[in-house]
C-alpha cells in the first residue's frame, strides 16, 4: 500500500456517490410529493450526524453516544436567530413584554438573555452552529483524551452530557422553550420558510451540504490523517510509541464529527420548524449511533442510507405497528452488533460485490476488451477499499 | 439562600433532606452493586440493568396480587417472598441473557453496550404490552406506614427506613459473597488474570454466568425495593441508568467500597441541593460537579490495580 499512489476516488467510490447523487437529487425529488420529501430531508440532516459517527467510531473507535448533544447546539442556534426573527415587536404585541419570544413570556421573563443577543444576527448564527458544538467538542475531547479515557468511559460521560443538556434545558423553560422547544419558527431573512416550495428549496440546499459533509469525510479518511486514525483504533500505543500525539488527532476527529452534526441540526431546525429537547437526549442520541451501525460502521455512503432507512422503517411502523416499533429497533441493535457488524456495506461486500466481480469479468470476455481495471471497479464499491485497508486489525479485533 | 430560617429550623431541613437523600442512596446503592459487579468485575456494560431492576418491579407487584388474591392473613410478609423471587427470576434471566447474548461480545464492550440497549427497549415493550403503560403499584403492608417521629421537627417514614436496612443488609451479604465466599475468590481471580485463573482449573465460562446472574438478580432486588417508595413503569429503569452509572465510574470501577462511598456523595449532594434550587438544577449541578471530577481523575475515587 505504501508504494502504491493512492488515487483520491477509485471509480467504484465515484459510481457510489453518483449513485446517492443520483437518489438524493433526482430520484426521491421526482417520486415524492411535497410532504414525503420533507420527511426524507428530515432523515437527511440525520445522514450528517452518521457520517460523523463514521469518522469517530467506524474508523477512530471513539463511540460518543452524545451527538444528539451537538445536534441539538446546531439546530438551537438557529431556531433562536429565527425564532427572534418571528418575535419582532408587531407579531408579539399582545405580550406583556413585546419583541422577546413567546415563551419567555410566558415564563415572566421581562427581557431578552444577554446570551440570546447575538442571534438577532445571522452571520454570527451561521458562525455559532459550527463553532459552539465543535468548541464545546474540544472542550470534552481535551479534556478526555489528553488523559486518555476512551472506550466505554467515554461513551458513558458523552451520555451523561446528553442527560445533563436535556436536563438543563427542559428546567430553564423561561430561556430555553422547556419541553417543547423552539417552536413556531416562520421566516429566514424574511422568506417564508414554511410554503411547500420553500421546503423543497431546503430539500435541496440540504442535499448539497451533504455532499459537501461526504466529500470533507472521504476526504479525511483518503488523507494521512484518515490512516492514523484506524491505526489509532487497532494499536493506539503502537501509534503513540511511533511518536504521534495521539489525543491531538481523537480531538480533530471528534470535532469534526460534532461540527457535522450541528450542520445536520441547524438544517432540522429549518426543514421541520421547530427544535426540542426530546430531540438531543439520550435516546435519540444512542438510536444516532444505530443509523451509523446499520449503514456500516466503516461506510460514509453507507451511514447516509443507514439514516434514512432507519427512519423511514421508524415512522412506517409507527403508523401502521406502534407497537411492533421498539421490538424492531431492539432486534436491529442486537442484530446489527451480533449477525452483521459492518451493516448494510458489509452485506455488500460480502454479497453483493462477488456477484458484480463475477459479472465484471463475463463482461470483458465477451467484448474482448482487455480494460477489466475500470470494469472490476466495484470491488471497491462503498468504503470498500476503506474495510480492505483497515481488514488486517479491525475485523480481526472485533469479530 | 438561609433567610428566614431559624438555626433549629436548618438543622430540621438537613436533617430531613439528608433522610430522603439517604433513601436515595438506598436506590443508587441497591442498583450500583448489581451493576459494579458486572461492569466492574467482568467489564461489560449492561444498559439493561434498569429493565432488570423493573423486572423485579413487576415480579413482587405480582406476588402482592397473588398474595392479596389468596393469602390475604400473610399479606404482612408477602414482600419477603417477592424479593426471593424477584432475585431468582432475574438472576435466571440474567444468565440466560449472558449465555445468549453477552458471551459472544466480551472482547467488544462498545458493541454490547449497543446490543444490552437493543435489550433494553425489547424489555420495555415487552413489559408495556403485558402489564400495560400506566404506572402500577403495590399496596404496602401496614407495618410499613406511617412514620416515625424523633423531634418536633423531624419526621421520618418507615419505609424509607425499612429500604435502608435492607440495603444495608443486601450491601454486607454482596460484601460477603465478594470477599469471603468460594465464588467471590473466583470472580475475584478472574478479574485479576483470566487466563491464570482459567489455568488453576477455574471454569471462567460458569463464573461470567454467575456473575452476571447474581449482578441481575440484586437488580431484581432492588427493584422489589423501589415498589416500596414509588410506583413501577416500563419506563422508570431508563430514568436511573446514566446516574447509576456514573456512580459506578465515579467510585471506581471493581471497587464496591468506592461505588458505595459515591453513591452516598452523589445522593446527598443532590438532596440537599434539591430543597435551594429546582430539582432539575439540583440534579444538573450534582451530574456536572461528578462528570467534571471524572474529567479530571478518569479512575474514579477508588481504584483497583490490576493487571490487564
């Protein structure tokens, strides 16, 4: 592998993305009506917190059950900006207390927080969803690593964050919304974000910063960096011994994969039209990490789809089965850990990926073309060559 | 904070609030040891725990039915036999949980973590479609009402203190177990060099089961316990499980004396911070003080050297 020029896409990573592209930006588009597509938006913005999930966990063993933590900062800040946006002064003139926002009202607060000020502006709301969740991702993640705690531990604190945020936001109802969150958010810089339209316009500006999210992703994961860090997942103190900090590079990873959450949250935030506690606990947070393990834990493309199948199964049988519901997601987390642990791009490499090599090399025997390079592509299909470079210690260690 | 009060008053007030918070820490202590025994002993990380905890719940209000259905002259003892039940039927579904679920994960704690929450949800359901959404709760004996009067200003409840006593009691048995018994010296080997142990003829298999068996089972206990002081919902395991588990990584894992002396911290700082603030502050204060402590002494209060 070392002497070997490793390309920035191989074609079957290329063919993996067109064909997300293909879904994401034509296919749901075209079948959907206006509300269903809203929906798979909103399982989109969950995509987000999955590849992160992949960055930390599937290739830095750093299982945070609290991105639902960072989520929740992400889509907060901006349903404050736009929740200020909707208490102006005129709207808000039956209060006793005009221009602040509804519940604050309702909760005896006379004025707005200092700490709400800032969000009256938008370029500082846009700079506040990336900064605040990957400031406060340094914060535990320095904090953590420099002293190396990881594994469970870790996933324990990152849980108990989670339960600490949600706490403290449904007792501070008068800042915060309470339980119910921020709600009836209506205008982004004076455009109504509620028409159908507009809802299809965020469809699609969320489907770019998607990609944009994949592509940094890919990215990390082609580059020395992305190397290290599964090396850093099979032999951390092989790593540390070589002479590399290895808290520095668990802090980066961890604060990207917080940053990509809070970019999914903020688009929540806009696509759905409200944020709320019972969004960011505990449960969410941990049903996050089942997105991630159903796609595969080692597949970027792969966590994209775990998300939206996930959620889409969710409220498929919460219309039809409620009940059916819980003992389906319980069966997936045992299933995903104790049958398949590389999730939906594992089953494919094991199964689909043979039949299409099979395929690839009838192909060029028929036509006589000696390029079978180009053809046997798919072998390397979603993370595939990821799981190959990887194969040596990870599925060894943890099968 | 103190205006207002006179000095006998104040001292009234700890008191109680120390009283309610040692009622607390009965919970946190009865649900911790079950959970240091196996998190600490064999290093998995059991979500479930609460829906065992709730399983021994739903058993004793069983018996109380049964009890109040055909027995009702020995209604006065009825608790004593659900807690002997509620300690064998979750003792036996905990090894049977650990023969088909937890064994095949010991080298991957983050995975069985992610599997015992899989668990955990089936549980809930389960619990939600057989005994229904709403709360249930047990009628408690006579003896166990009412309470106890020491001076013009402190009262205390009986059943409060009949779950202490039997905390204390589950607390020193586990202790015993632990330290004194021949399965004690074998968890004890195990967790100090499994494959040693293995080699003096220890079967590690059928101690893991035991192992997590008996955690289950004081599980149960507790859970026979906590109908005592409040109503049972499919739910009401998940409320405990972060707390529970952060009182066993603050104590230090593998120490029961450390998982005792941090529950008892963590219940009384958040009792006695509850009567100031709002209950939610007090418990949002108490989390952040033990996360931040834990930021800094990853170990825990108490730790256990041991070779890995």
């Amino acid at each position: 592998m070392a002497h070997a020029r490793i390309r920035l896409f191989t074609p079957a990573e290329i063919v993996g993305f067109i064909i997300l592209a293909v879904i994401v930006f034509a296919v749901l588009p075209l079948v959907m009506d206006s509300f269903r597509l809203n929906l798979f938006g909103k399982y989109l913005t969950y995509g987000f917190v999955a590849i992160g999930l992949v960055l930390c966990w599937g290739a830095g063993g750093i299982l945070s059950l609290g991105q639902g933590v960072f989520f929740g900062l992400g889509g907060y800040c901006m349903a404050m900006f736009l929740k200020l946006e909707a208490s102006t002064p005129e709207a808000t003139s039956i209060q006793t207390t005009p221009g602040i926002p509804d519940f604050m009202d309702w909760n005896q607060v006379t004025a707005l927080p200092w700490w709400w000020e800032p969000f009256n502006n938008f370029a500082f709301t846009l700079f506040a969803i990336l900064a605040v969740p990957m400031a406060f991702a340094f914060i535990i993640g320095f904090a953590m690593f420099t002293r190396r705690v990881g594994g469970v531990y870790f996933a324990i604190i990152t849980q108990a964050i989670a339960a600490i945020l949600t706490i403290l936001i449904i007792g501070q109802q008068g800042y915060t919304g309470g339980v119910n969150g921020i709600t009836d958010l209506r205008t982004l810089l004076g455009w109504d974000i509620r028409p159908d339209e507009a809802k299809t316009t965020l469809y699609f500006i969320n489907g770019v910063l998607l990609f944009g999210c994949l592509l940094i992703a890919h990215l990390i994961r082609r580059s020395k960096l992305g190397r290290l860090l599964i090396a850093i997942r099979d032999q951390e103190d092989r790593v540390r011994f070589s002479g590399y900090d290895v808290a520095n590079f668990k802090i980066f990873v961890f604060c990207v994969g917080a940053g990509m959450a809070a970019v999914g949250g903020a688009m929540f935030t806009l696509q759905v039209g409200f944020m709320s506690p019972t969004l960011i606990g505990i449960v969410p947070s941990i049903e996050m990490v089942i997105f991630c393990a159903v796609g595969g834990r080692l597949s970027i493309l792969g966590a994209v789809y775990g998300a939206v199948l996930v959620n889409w199964a969710k409220t498929a049988f919460s219309e039809t089965f409620p009940e059916l519901w819980l003992f389906a997601m319980g069966a997936l987390f045992i299933g995903v850990v104790l049958a398949f642990p590389y999730g939906l791009a594992g089953l494919y490499d094991d199964h689909v990926k043979p039949r299409l090599l099979w395929l690839a090399q009838l192909w060029p025997r028929r036509r006589g073309s000696p390029d079978t390079n180009a053809l046997a592509g798919p072998t390397e299909q979603v993370g595939g060559g990821y799981a190959l470079a990887s194969k040596g210690g990870s599925r060894d260690a943890s099968t | 904070m103190f205006d207002g009060f006179t000095m006998g008053e104040l001292g009234a007030i700890f008191a109680m609030q120390g009283f309610a918070g040692l009622i607390l820490f009965s919970v946190f202590v009865l649900m911790a040891l079950g959970l240091a025994i196996i998190f600490g002993q064999m290093g998995v990380i059991n979500m479930a725990h609460g829906e065992f905890l709730i399983l021994g719940a739903y058993v004793t209000y069983l018996c109380a039915q049964f009890f109040e259905a055909f027995l009702p002259n020995l209604y006065g003892i009825y608790f004593f036999v659900a807690m002997a039940l509620a300690f064998c039927v979750a003792g036996a579904f905990g090894m049977l949980v650990e023969w088909g679920l937890i064994r095949h994960l010991y080298r991957r704690p983050l995975d069985t973590l992610l599997a015992t929450w899989g668990l955990s949800l089936i549980l809930q359901q389960t619990y939600r479609s057989v005994f229904g959404a709403r709360e249930v709760g047990v009628t408690i004996p006579e003896w166990m009402l009412g309470s106890l009067q020491l001076t013009d200003l402190i009262e205390v409840p009986i059943n409060g203190i009949f779950v202490m006593t039997l905390t204390t009691v589950i607390a020193g048995l586990v202790a015993f177990m632990m330290f004194r018994s021949g399965w004690g010296r074998r968890v004890r080997a195990v967790v100090q060099d499994r494959t040693m142990a293995g080699a003096v003829g220890i079967n590690t298999e059928m101690t893991d089961r035991m192992t997590f068996g008996i955690g289950c089972g004081i599980a149960g206990v507790a859970g026979s316990a906590f109908t005592m002081i409040g109503s049972t919902g499919p739910t009401a395991g998940q409320l405990y499980i972060v707390d529970t588990f952060l009182v066993v990584v603050f104590g230090g894992a593998g120490s029961l004396f450390g998982t005792i002396a941090s529950a008892f911290t963590i219940s009384q700082a958040q009792s006695v911070l509850e009567f100031f603030l709002s209950g939610s502050m007090a418990k949002v204060l108490t989390l952040l003080t033990v996360v931040g402590i834990l930021m800094l002494r990853p170990q825990g209060l108490f730790t256990l050297k041991i070779r890995k």
